[in-house]
C-alpha cells in the first residue's frame, strides 16, 4: 500500500438500499472533485451536486461532502458521495473516479491510512470493526469504550508503570557509586506490586471484552432423545430444531446464536450418539464428534429417568474429546423428584433442568458464563481481542521475570532488559511497535469501505 495514492470504495454493503455512500481519501481529490462535481464543494459542508460521467452527464444525483486534510477520518483530503443505493449506481460512481485517477481500496485501507496518520491508534482501529460486527448491544458499547480511547488509555497508563520501573533500574545501573542501593529500595519492591494490580485490572476487563466479542462454542451431544433438541430450543426461546419422539430426527448440525448477558454463544445441536446408525446419521454422528473436537464444552445431555445413573455419559466418555470440558445437563428434572439441581462435587459438573418447563435454565446459564469467568461489568468493559490478551500476558511474565532476577542476583541489565521486552509488548496493543505483517493481518479483515 501507497499513501501516495488516491482510493475509492463503496462505503455501504452491496444490496438494494435507499442511499448508498461512495468515499474517495488520497491527494487527488479536489482535482477528482472538481471534475466529477463541476466545483469543489466548501470544507465540512454538505451541498446537492449531480456526480457526472465522461460526457458530462449525471451518473446519478445526492449529497457530496468534502473534508481536507488533516481533519478528516483518514488525514487525508476525503470525498463523500451519498446517492442512491442501487447496487449498478455506486459501482458506475466508483468506476468513474478510477477513471479520473483514483485506484479501488484495499480491505482496511482507509483505517489504516487513519492509523498511519495518527489519528487513531491501533487499539482503535480494531474496535471500529468491533463495533461493526457488535452481535449485542453490551458488545457495542465496549467497542465504543474502546473506538473512544479508554483500553488504549488503560494499556498507555500500565507501559508509564513499566516504563517508570525500568527508569527506577537503569538509574542504579548508571550510578553504581551511589551509597544507596536503588536495587534494594522497598519502593521498587512497592511499584512491582503495583504494576502486578494494573495488570489484573486491565486483564479482567479485557477478557470480558474479548468474550463479549467472540463468545464460547457450546456442542450438545448425548444419546438419541435425551433432549438434546428441546435443550436448543429452551436456549434459543424458540422451535430451532424439530422435536419428534423417533430417535435420529436430528441427522445433521444445527446452529445457532445466542446471547447470556451480552455473552456470544454459539450453539451446535448435533445428531445422537448411538451404534448401529445407518449410514445417514452415521455420517451425522461423525460430524457430530467433529465439532466437539473444536468446542469450547461440550453439554452431555442425559435423560434422568431413563438414566438416572449417567451411564451414557461412562459409555461414550472414552470417544469424547479428552481436552474439552463436559458438563452433565440431566434432563427431565421436573419428572423425577429428590434430584439436586447441581452436583459439582465427582466427576464433570452436573446440572438438573427441565427443557420442556424451563426448570434449572438459569442455573446453567449461570454456569456456562462461570465456565469461561464471564461477568456482567457495566461501564468497566472494553472490546478487546486475543492478541491483546497475548501481549498482555507476555509482558506480565517479563515484569514477573524481572522481579525474580532482582531478587535473585541483583543484576539490574538483566532486569532492565526483562522492563524493555515488556514495554515492547504492551506497544504492540496501540501499535506504538508493529511489525508489517501484523498490520497486514488486522486491516486484512475489515470491510473494502472502513
């Protein structure tokens, strides 16, 4: 990517649609302007204008906005055309301004333009298409958090304690001659401790914003007619799957999403476990232990009349995926009496509900966000992804690694040089340190428009 070049896309979805916007950001565009508008239209200042073709007739007819850099979304000079939304009028837009200079944009250019601009971080940049793919309302308001600056606040103010550290070490190792020895001040000791709260706080927030964006994969398995289906549809709040008496209705994977708390679930109904299959839902069955494999947990669903004893969970439990959690949801609990709802105490957590009257649904509820240490925290929540995650814990273990090396040999290079590598990870989150590749990853999957 250029910055040298002026770009052009589609700033809406494709589609049939009332208005469609085409945004154009590069140094050409008040020469672009001036051509397709006859004008160059006032700064910040929204004015009807006919957007006209090589022959000086109108291509279609709206709203044009022009922004000059700086003080534009990408820094740049930035043209918006709102017309119409058919899908053939914005692309004889865009098609037109190609032909006055312009090249079509790359996924995530124009954000990555505003990045390399700095007009938002890297943090930022990613919260923009948070925000855009927000799949609940809780998830859309910590990606705003986030889009308005408050994880990268966050992360800023934890690299100030490190970097504050890291001052604190290498000031002992330019004046060895001092009669004080900075290595073994209690305060170090006091601000280690109080980078080791920063970083709790930070992570909690973040884990909960990466939840609220990812959520957890949820595979219900268990014997045919456990009630693996009405479990789906208890979930859901309506008839997802089909519910019949015959065993083997559900043949292939049902999928659906739902939210706990602004927590993503994505449920998987799959066929029941059983031999003796014939070959469709055989091959229903092999998807089924397909999917557990890549699940986050599985929900073993038992009939608690039938099976009182989980015996078909012992059964199937040596062909179940041995590095995913189970959880025993028994089923029918409404009619068999004196069961306990929960039973943590041996073997896979159990949970007792009723699929058909709704009994123990927010106990498991309740359980599948304990599972993944998902709470509900108003106003503290940011969006967040799994790299972010990653850097954090990488530069918690170098500040843990530091700690340790003073405490063991004094040697303040080696403790500096642990501050150093910990620095440099927690830059990676707002991008004050990034590799070519990693930008190349991230923009890669935003939309041809953002």
């Amino acid at each position: 990517m250029t910055r040298v070049d002026t770009i052009v896309a589609p700033a809406t979805p494709p589609g049939r649609g009332g208005i469609g916007i085409v945004r154009v950001s590069g140094p050409k565009v008040p020469e672009i302007a001036a051509v397709l508008l006859g004008e160059l239209p006032a700064a910040r200042t929204a004015r009807f204008a006919r957007f006209l073709d090589a022959r000086q007739q109108p291509l279609d007819a709206g709203l044009a906005l022009f922004f000059p850099s700086p003080r534009s979304y990408t820094g740049e000079h930035v043209l918006e055309l709102q017309g119409h939304g058919g899908q053939a009028v914005l692309e004889a837009l865009v098609a037109r301004v190609i032909e006055l200079g312009a090249r079509r944009a790359q996924p995530g250019e124009f954000t990555l333009r505003a990045f390399l601009n700095n007009k938002l971080d890297l943090a930022q940049a990613e919260a923009i298409a948070d925000l855009i793919d927000a799949g609940s309302r809780e998830a859309a308001r910590a990606a705003m958090r986030s889009l308005q600056g408050e994880f990268s606040a966050m992360v800023r103010g934890l690299t100030d304690a490190v970097i504050d550290l890291r001052s604190h070490v290498e000031a002992a190792i330019d004046f060895p001659e001092e009669e004080i020895d900075f290595l073994a001040d209690r305060q170090l000791s006091e601000r280690f401790q109080a980078v080791r709260q920063h970083f709790d706080a930070i992570e909690q927030s973040a884990r909960q914003g990466r939840l609220l964006r990812e959520g957890m994969t949820i595979v219900i398995a268990g014997r045919p007619n456990a009630g693996k289906s009405s479990l789906l549809n208890r979930l859901t709040g309506y008839d997802a799957a089909i519910v019949t008496p015959v065993p083997g209705t559900t043949r292939d994977i049902v999928r659906e999403r739902i939210h706990i708390d602004g927590m993503p679930l994505h449920v998987l109904d799959t066929a029941g476990l059983r031999d003796g299959a014939d070959a469709v839902e055989a091959e229903g069955i092999r998807r089924a232990q397909e999917q557990m494999r890549h699940a986050d947990r599985v929900l073993f669903v038992v009939d608690l009349v039938e099976d009182p004893e989980a015996r078909a969970y012992s059964q199937e439990r040596a062909r179940l995926p041995a590095h995913v959690p189970v959880t025993l949801v028994l089923n029918k609990c409404d009619l068999a009496a004196g069961i306990p709802l929960a039973d943590t105490l041996s073997g896979p957590p159990r949970v007792a509900i009723s699929a058909l009257t709704g009994a123990g649904m927010e106990l498991l509820r309740g359980h599948l966000k304990d599972c993944v240490g998902f709470k509900t925290l108003e106003g503290e929540t940011v969006s967040a992804r799994q790299r972010h995650l990653e850097a954090l814990a990488r530069a918690r273990r170098q500040v843990e690694d530091a700690e340790q090396r003073l405490h063991d040999t004094r040697a303040g290079e080696l403790v500096a040089e642990e501050l150093r590598g910990a620095q440099q990870a927690l830059s990676e989150i707002t991008g004050e340190f990034t590799s070519e590749d990693l930008l190349g990853r991230i923009f890669g999957s935003f939309c041809i428009g953002k």
